[in-house]
C-alpha cells in the first residue's frame, strides 16, 4: 500500500509537489501491479475506501495518509499474454 506523507514534497517542489507525490505513487503502484502479475497472480487497484478507518486499522500517525490499496492473490482465470504492438503503432515522434 502506498502513503503518501502530507506536505513533503511541497517543501522541495512547492506548489507543483503534490502533484509530483501522486504521480510517483502512480508509478510505483502500477509496477507493483506488473510485477505480482508477472508472478501469476490477480491484482485489483482499490482507489475508494474510507481512508480514516485504514489509517486507523494500520496506526499511521503523523503526516502518513493511505492513497490506495492493492488486492493481491490466486486467480482461476487463465493469464494469456498479451500480444506486442509495434512502436511504430502506438508512438509518434515528432521533429
């Protein structure tokens, strides 16, 4: 589960940081998501959920905030993979 620490990355960034904070635990988020599925196993990105009960449930204290959770385990669906596109398909560079 990520957290996010309130105020932290304003103090570098200022104003622009929050948006910095959300963007790294998006990232890192979905690498977790990648790599448990790479594994074999199911995931799920729960977003919604009531954050005062989580952070009570795990004792944050301080400027720790839960941004979301991950469910992680076996799956009875088949993982199939998926098919590459080309770069050239999905990618345009522009000179």
């Amino acid at each position: 589960m990520p957290f996010l620490e309130t105020g932290k990355s304003e103090e570098v960034y200022g104003p622009e940081g929050q948006v910095y904070q959300y963007q790294d635990i998006g990232a890192a988020f979905e690498n977790m998501l990648l790599a448990a599925t790479g594994y074999g196993y199911g995931t799920c990105w729960v977003a919604a959920f009531q954050e005062d009960k989580v952070s009570q449930i795990l004792q944050l204290g301080g400027d720790l905030r839960p941004v979301a959770i991950v469910a992680v385990g076996n799956t009875d669906e088949k993982q199939e993979p998926v098919a590459r596109r080309n770069a050239e398909d999905v990618v345009r560079i522009i000179h």
